[in-house]
C-alpha cells in the first residue's frame, strides 16, 4: 500500500506592483519556508497576510504549496 510522505511546505503571497505599458498586471511573490505540515488553513491565511503588510505593494493572495513523497 503506497503512503504520502510530507517533506516541506512553503507559504507564498502575491502582490500587485502595477501595470505595464501594455496594461498587464505585474505579479511579485515572497516565499516562506519551513511551514509546519499541521498548520491549520487559519493560522497560515492570518501570518501569511501580517508578513504582507510588511510589504510596500498590495496583496493579492497567497497559498500554500506542499512537497511529499508517495512512498511504497
């Protein structure tokens, strides 16, 4: 029976840092590593958008992205 095996997780959030010439939004990110695997969607929504206000440009979201390994 093959298992999932969490290896890291890394919170990123998305800003608005304007527009080009041609009117396309431009998208900057910060990642943040280490994040704990039993981090509740909560607690990782709240200190993901407090880092973001540390940040000159508008926040657009932010997620969450998981590695693991699936294991047999």
């Amino acid at each position: 029976m093959a298992t999932i095996e969490f290896r890291h997780a890394v919170g990123k959030v998305y800003f608005d840092a304007g527009m080009t010439e041609d009117g396309k939004l431009i998208r900057k990110s910060k990642s943040y590593r280490n994040i704990a695997e039993g981090a509740t969607a909560d607690n990782l929504y709240i200190a993901l958008t407090q880092l973001a206000q540390l940040s000159e440009y508008p926040l657009i979201g932010a997620e969450r992205q998981e590695i693991a390994d699936i294991m047999n």
